[in-house]
C-alpha cells in the first residue's frame, strides 16, 4: 500500500493499493447546525466503484479501534501487550 499524502496538520490521508485509493479526511460541517465529520472515501477504478461514508467522532474512533485490533492481531505492535478486542 503506497501512502501518497499524509499530513498530520490537516489529517488527511491517502493511499493507494493498486488503482484503488483510500482517502481518510476531516469535513466541516455541511450546514448551520450540523455537525463536523470524517469522510472515509474508497475508490476502486478496476471494479468502477466509488464508496464513501461519513462517519461521526464516534463512529470513526470505533472504526480506528477496530483496524488497530485486526492489525495486532496480524503483527503486534507490542509483544508485550495486545489491546484488548473492541
């Protein structure tokens, strides 16, 4: 996986697995009233899709939790700790 943007500053990040991209972003709020929220966007030009999901505070620290379990479950950041299943 290919990361081709990261910037702690703005936090976005994009990255690549072959033609498909990954952009995770930070978007205001759309209107008056509404809440901010992240945009998990994936691309995937090869199968013509295109998904997107904006995620609440919330939503998108779960979905962080979840990935970091899954990826210790693979390679363990730690070998002395593994965090606890989401």
């Amino acid at each position: 996986m290919a990361l081709v943007h990261h910037d702690p500053r703005d936090g976005i990040l994009i990255t690549k697995i072959g033609q498909a991209e990954i952009t995770v972003r930070p978007e205001p709020p759309a209107s008056t009233g509404a809440a901010p929220v992240v945009l998990l966007r994936v691309d995937a030009p090869m199968l013509d899709s295109l998904a997107a999901a904006y995620l609440d505070p919330d939503e998108a620290r779960a979905l962080a939790r979840s990935l970091l379990w899954a990826a210790d479950q693979l390679r363990p950041a730690s070998p002395w700790r593994m965090p606890p299943r989401p």
